[in-house]
C-alpha cells in the first residue's frame, strides 16, 4: 500500500477518506484529488479520517478546506475526524478548524451524526 495516498471506503450512506500516516507538500494535492473525485462521483456524505495521521501541514488543511468547500458546492455534509491529541490535532485547533467543518472523535460518531441528519 502507498503510504502517500489515503484509503478510500465507500458505502450506501457515504464515503470515507482515511489520510496516510503523513500529509504534507509530497502528497496533498493526490488526497484532495482522491476528496474532489469521491465527492463528485455523487457520494451522499464525506469522512476525512485523520485518525491515522501523525503529521499534518498546511497541505493537510489546505486537502479538508477544499474538500469542504467543494462538499458545500455539492450540498454534501462532511466531517472531519481528529485525533483527541497530538500534532494534528493541535495544528487543526490553531489554524480554527473546527470554526469551519463538523468535527467528530471517531468515525462511527460521524456516522451516527450523518445518519441522524439524514432522517430529519
């Protein structure tokens, strides 16, 4: 498996993009290729995982702000799942991340919430 790439899996109810060990300028602009292509390929929802994460720069930031605003374009609803600690985290919680797109701590919880909002 390419460790510069994420892991993509897709499901009836959405799709989820699980970011490699690390994100930075060797491989943020194929993440946010694989994000744009899940998004217009019509999946109902996004999950950026980030839970496997251990690095993450700007290009990470640059991989969800992007895939938010074209989720948005689409009407999709998309969450980003973070780490509770570490680098990721912090570095998501100085540039305001949470301000701009749904965080949840773990994947079935942003599942659940996905699930919840498309039953109102």
């Amino acid at each position: 498996m390419d460790l510069g790439v994420a892991r993509v899996e897709i499901t009836e109810t959405c799709g989820t993009l699980s970011f490699p060990e690390e994100v930075d300028l060797s491989n943020g602009d194929a993440i946010l290729e694989q994000a744009i292509r899940l998004l217009d390929s019509g999946t109902p929802a996004l999950i950026l995982d980030l839970t496997g994460c251990a690095f993450c720069d700007s290009n990470g930031l640059n991989v969800i702000t992007r895939s938010q605003m074209r989720a948005t374009e689409l009407g999709v609803p998309m969450w980003v799942v973070l780490p509770s600690r570490g680098i990721v985290r912090q570095v998501s919680d100085v540039a305001g991340l949470q301000r701009r797109v749904a965080i949840a701590p773990d994947v079935a919880t942003a599942r659940e919430a996905l699930a919840a909002a498309a039953h109102r």
